[in-house]
C-alpha cells in the first residue's frame, strides 16, 4: 500500500492564523514604478484583445506590494470596467484554493487517510485507487465526461448520478501508473469531504477555510453584482454572468462542485498565498506543495497544485524550483514562490465573450516579470 508520512501539525492549528486585509487606500493604489513591465504586458494583451480584462495581484508573506486592474470585465451586452475587487469564476484553480485545502485539514484532523482506498469513502468506488491518487491525477480516472450525454440520461443537475458514473465509469490505467489531469479526481474528493465531515461541501470549505483566513469574497457562486463575465453560450444572447462556466459544475453538479465553482477575487486570493507563504516550512504546507516520493517519477502534481515541469509553461521560467501553482480555464492563475516569498494572482475574463487563445505566454510573461522584478 502507497505511504505517506504524515505530520504532528495540524491545519486546524495552523488556520488560526487570520490574514489581516488591507485598507481602502491600499487597494486602490494604482502607481507601482517598480512593476512597469507587468503593466506593459497586460495593457499590450487588453489591447490586442487577447483578454478583455485583468487583474494582477503580487503578494509576499507580509501583505500584498501590488494590485492593479487592466480592460474590462464584460464587453456585452454593456461595456463595464474592470476593478480591482471585481469577482472571477476561478475555473479549476478551485481544485486547490477550496478542495485539496479542505481535504487536507480532514487529513490532519483523522478523518481522512491519504492511503486508505477510496471505497472506505464512497464504497461504490471501483479501481484500486487511493486518496492520494485523486489528489495527484494518477487514480487512472479519464479527464473528463460527455455532458450533454449524461444530461439526457438523468436529468440536469443531478449530481448523485454524477458520481455514480464516475465510481463506476471505466478506467484508462491502473492506479499510480500514469498522470491523467482529470476533474472527476477532485468532484470524487467533493464527496469523499462530504462523507468524513458530515456536511454539505460548500459550507465546510466556505466555514472551515475561507471564513478563518478571512476569505469573505471566495464562495460557490458568486455573491456581488461586480462580476467577470465569461463565455456567452451557443443559442444564447448573454454571456454568463456569476454562473460556473465549467459543464460539469454548471449542468450536472448545481454550480457546488470539487473541480469547479468558485468565485473570487484577486485580494482574496492573495491572503491564501500569505498564509502559503507565511507557514512554507509547516510540515502540513511543504506536504500540499511537494509530489509524493513515490510518485515522482509519475506526475508533476502535489496533493492540489503543479509543480515546474519542463511541459509547464505558464509558471515561465524565473521561479524557483520549489514553486508551485495552478491555473484555470476561464483565464486565471496563481503561483506561489516560496523561496522568493513571493505569489503572482492574475484572473482574466479570456472566454469572454468567446474563448480566446492560448494565453499561457501572458501568464509565464507576467510570472517572469515579476521575479525578475524582485531579484533586481
């Protein structure tokens, strides 16, 4: 049976620290000389249309040294600005900021075991795959599901049906052998935190993560009226406006999802990459941001985030080795810097109104600028 050592330190303990906001003035500063190339790069991507808009958030362990909003945040049917406490739907970066964070509290508070089998938690599980293959995309689950297909068989947004399908659909490899990023891993750890806690998922990452670190604009779905839009559906006239963007979260899982769903903004974002930052050297935190030993020669992935890989291109080639990040479809990323104390949020709107193009140039762009910024 896979090992993994666990820690004495617990999350719970760890998540009394409360991230202290900033002040008004703080985040409407717009003047920061020393990151003119960042400014350079989004400008240049607003006006070319490669993104409709951005934000940019830079953080060290101490508090945020810069946050600024570039374009817009929807072009149709009205064109409204950007802001820098503007909402985005944060796509899959939610795997990480909300699951694998709420997972791991449960790991350390006993109720969850990294290398218990997954039928311990959700016994129409089928495969030999472990927690721990979930969290690292190695549980030999495929990538994803044909939406529209499962829609028509069990009606929209039934999620039990969802993760029937998932337990039982058929499997791509054995467990551990290969690296399949896959968003039915984290709805599957969606349910397995719902069977350790006894709660329903939303609230106990909202209550337990979010609310502790003083996360009050990071939720399933979005709660303010200053929203990024995203992509306007075929058929339809309106872009999605606070709706999940992602098919699964949106159509069959009620928008509450472990692979997709949350909303947040740049500055909330930047108190998770404090708290990140600030407790580096906790065994719990080198834990979540480290590939296991015995998978390494696997994935890239650590229990939630991705590690520098030659094949990962967004995180540019400036950070460290021991940096880590993730990123989302809708257009969003956030990289931790341990080693340089330094964690780069940029959230677009690039699916609005249409998906654009490729824009991990931007995102490995804007990561480069930013260390090389700091090593100067």
């Amino acid at each position: 049976m896979l090992k993994i050592a666990l820690p004495i330190v617990t999350l719970t303990v760890v998540l009394l620290f409360i991230a202290g906001r900033l002040n008004s003035t703080e985040q409407q500063k717009t003047d920061y000389p020393c990151f003119t190339e960042v400014d350079s790069l989004m400008k240049d991507a607003t006006d070319k249309a490669l993104i409709p808009g951005g934000v940019v958030c830079i953080t060290t362990s101490e508090g945020i040294i810069y946050n600024k909003a570039f374009g817009y945040r929807q072009l149709t049917p009205d064109t409204l600005p950007m802001t820098t406490d503007t909402e985005f739907d944060i796509a899959s970066l939610s795997k990480p900021v909300g699951t694998a964070m709420a997972l791991m509290q449960l790991v350390q508070d006993g109720k969850i075991n990294l290398n218990y089998p997954v039928q311990e938690y959700l016994p129409a599980f089928k495969g030999d795959a472990h927690v721990i293959h979930l969290l690292t995309h190695t549980s030999g689950l495929p990538a994803y599901m044909n939406v529209a297909a499962l829609e028509k068989r069990f009606g929209k947004g039934n999620s039990k049906a969802l993760i029937d399908t998932i337990a039982r659909c058929p499997r791509i490899a054995a467990a551990g052998e290969k690296e399949t990023y896959s968003c039915l891993n984290y709805i599957a750890l969606q349910h397995i935190i719902e069977a350790a806690s006894g709660i329903p998922f939303d609230q106990y990452v909202e209550t337990h993560i979010f609310q502790p670190l003083g996360m009050y604009s990071t939720h399933y779905g979005a709660r303010s009226r200053n929203i990024a839009a995203t992509e306007i559906p075929p058929g339809d006239t309106l872009p999605l406006v606070g709706i999940v963007h992602d098919p699964l979260a949106q159509k069959m899982n009620n928008g509450i999802s472990g692979n997709a769903g949350l909303f947040s903004t740049a500055s909330d974002l930047a108190l998770l990459g404090q708290f990140l930052l600030r407790n580096k050297q906790k065994e719990v935190i080198r834990m979540m941001t480290s590939v296991p030993d015995s998978l390494q020669s696997v994935t890239r992935h650590c229990l939630g985030w991705g590690k520098q890989a030659v094949d990962i291109t967004y995180m540019g080639t400036e950070m460290s080795e021991n940096a880590y990040a993730h990123t989302g479809y809708t257009g969003t990323l956030m990289a931790v810097d341990p080693d340089r104390d330094i964690a780069v949020i940029l959230l677009t709107n690039r699916v609005h109104p249409q998906p654009k193009g490729n824009i991990n140039p931007l995102r490995a762009a804007v990561c480069n600028a930013v260390i090389k910024q700091i090593k100067d």
